[in-house]
C-alpha cells in the first residue's frame, strides 16, 4: 500500500469542498490513525458534508451518523433493550445497525448529550469497546467524528471527552473571492477514488512501522516546554497518542521516517481553547520550521494591508491601495524567495504555496480590481 490513493482522494474532496484543505486532511489522519476528529464552526460552513463526503468513499463499511440533543436515548445510540433477553434478568442491547457495530461514526452537536451517553460513548471511542449486559465487546470504529458551533465550557464534566478527539479543526467561513465563487456554481459530483475497509487497514499497519527519529523526539520536548511555560498544558495522554497523528502525516507524507515538517500537524492537536491555537502554532513551527514562521508573518503582513484598505475611507482608498499594492508584492517575492531556499533544503513548500497562491489572488483580483474601479 502506497499513500497516492488517499492523496488522490484528499485532492478530490479538496477540489470540492472549498477552503477545508486543513480540515479535509485531518479527517484523512483520523482514518489513518484510527483517531477522532472535532469540527468546530459557525453553521453552514460545511463541517457535516465534509464528514458524510470522506464516509461516501469507504466501500463495505458500517456509517452511524446522530444528532444529539438533551432528549437524545440510550436507545437511539447504542440500540433498544431486547425483550427476550429481558425475560431472562439480562439487560441486553440489540446493538446491529448502531454506534457499537460502526465503522466510522458522525456524532453532531456531541456536547449536548447527558452524562449517561457520554460515559459511555468514553470506552467506546478510546478503547474501542463497549459493555453490553456487563460483557466488553470489541467495536469495529475506526474513527469518531464530530461538529458543533461551539466547544465545551464546563472542562470539569467534559474534559475527559474533550481530550478524546485529539484532532481538532476550527472551521471558518469561505474568505477568498474566488473561491466563494466557485462555491456558488458548485456542481454535485461524486468522488471518483474510492477506498476499502482491507485498504485502510493495511495503510494504517504501515503507518504503525513508521519510526520516528530521536531528533524529531527532542523538538517534541522543546514544544512541550515552550507551551507549559504559555500556560499550555496538553495532557500526557494527547502527547502520546499524538505519535499516531505524526505517523500518518509522515506516511501520507511519503516520509520512511518522522521529519521535523511532520509535527506541523501538532498545531491541530495540542490547542485546548480557541484562543490558544495562534500561540500553539506560533511556537511549534518556530521550533519545526523558521521558514515557514517567516512566511507566516508575510502573509499577516499581506492581510494586514488588505484589512487597512477595507476599512479606508472612499477618498483615501485609492492612494492606500495603490500603497497597498506595492507593499503585497513585495510580500510575495519575499514568500517566493524563502519558497525557493525551502525546496533547496528539501522541505515541504505546501503551505508557502498557499501563501503565495492567496497572496496574489488578493493583490489580482482585489486590490488591482478596486484600484480600477476607482
């Protein structure tokens, strides 16, 4: 197994699903790790058909999608009580067709469940097993994915579930012009790449042989350090597990081993509150990747300007994006340069091409287009 088929079926989803790059290679990393994901977002911003979009393409395997709310059953989740099984003193679940026999689940608005589906919703997504009648059976998930618009408060009572998705994505409307527009006239069209149960198991066991080198250790250390002296302390639990997550970055990756560019993807794990996630990924790509720490004050530069000539007045507009113009472009030579000097030491140029991608369409298609227009 070679990772071109789920990079075939990422770049589709991609080509779908507008500005969910992150997001829709997050669920990928979920699969592959065998890990859960949460989608945190404004309605209407396509956390639910990104989720049903993946789960479309998995041929031969068990889908259990819920909406829950403060009225959400036992029943409605694990399956209804069975009778005969009643009449013999067994309070026994008829659980086919439920979460406990799902391949993948989709768990909407999860926070807003009671304790009592939540405690056991913990074994089944951890330890991948749920106790019907007293007895443990084995649950064939592979990952649990969940949306909401919000995520919990009350750390106290949903903490520990909380820390069971260890990848997480806030999720943002559409901002690029083009890309908006392309929504707009977007065709529903079916995902050509399909993937089978046998196929991402034999991707995950390869993933599991990933090594990951002692130095790449080390950076974890000094972003573990870095964080707790921010007053960011993801748990012990979350570092370990996060091995996974690096894993199946490296392999999708193409990576034999872990690479410094791989732990990129701890800036989706290790965030517990919103605020925190700048911070957390300011940190982890200084000590990863000081390019791409560079590029990303490039590109708060690029917005910066683009936001200062949104908000000009109407007589001043035309002399600030003229200004404006001028600084952008620099911007973008200055992402090329540092784009170059990565390819030359081997690096992943992903997310400096974005940059310069986004860069020119603002410098394009908004400011030459309102410079025009004035």
């Amino acid at each position: 197994m070679n990772p071109e088929k789920f990079n075939e079926l990422e770049d589709e989803m991609k080509g779908i699903i507008k500005e969910r790059d992150d997001e829709i290679h997050g669920l990928l990393l979920a699969l592959l790790s065998r890990e859960n994901v949460f989608l945190v977002g404004s309605p209407g911003t396509a956390k639910s058909m990104m989720i049903r979009l993946l789960n479309n393409t998995v041929d031969g395997a068990n889908y259990f999608e819920w909406l829950f709310t403060r009225y959400t059953t036992p029943d409605e989740v694990f399956g209804s009580v069975k009778l005969s099984a009643l009449k013999q003193d067994k309070y026994e679940r008829n659980v086919d067709d439920k979460l406990p026999t799902s391949h993948f689940a989709f768990i909407d608005e999860i926070w807003k469940a009671n304790s009592s589906i939540l405690n056991s919703l913990l074994t089944i997504i951890n330890e991948r097993l749920y106790h019907n009648n007293g007895k443990p059976m084995e649950c064939p998930l592979e990952t649990m994915m969940s949306a909401s618009n919000e995520i919990p408060n009350d750390r106290e009572e949903l903490g520990a579930m909380w820390d069971r998705f260890l990848l997480k994505y806030r999720v943002r409307s559409i901002q690029e012009d083009r890309a908006f527009k392309d929504m707009m006239v977007m065709k529903d069209s079916p995902i050509k790449t399909s993937l089978s149960l046998d196929e991402i198991h034999d991707a995950q066991a390869e993933v599991e042989d990933i090594n990951i080198p002692d130095e790449v250790l080390e950076h974890i250390i000094q972003i573990r350090k870095e964080l707790k002296s921010n007053g960011i302390i993801p748990s012990d639990r979350r570092y370990r597990k996060s091995t996974k997550v690096i894993k199946a970055e490296s392999w999708l990756n193409g990576h034999s081993k872990v690479t410094a560019d791989d732990l990129l993807v701890l800036s989706h794990v290790l965030w517990d509150d919103i605020d925190h996630i700048p911070k957390v990924r300011e940190i982890i790509t200084e000590i990863t990747n000081p390019y791409l720490r560079e590029a990303d004050e490039l590109y708060d530069a690029v917005m910066d300007v683009w936001n200062g000539i949104e908000r000009a007045d109407e007589k001043d507009k035309l002399a600030i994006a003229s200004e404006g113009s001028t600084k952008i472009k620099r911007a973008i030579n200055k992402l090329n340069e540092l784009k170059a000097r990565m390819e030359s030491d081997g690096r992943n140029t992903d997310r400096i091409e974005d940059y310069v991608r986004k860069a020119n369409s603002i410098w394009s298609d908004r400011i030459l287009g309102n410079i025009m227009k004035l």
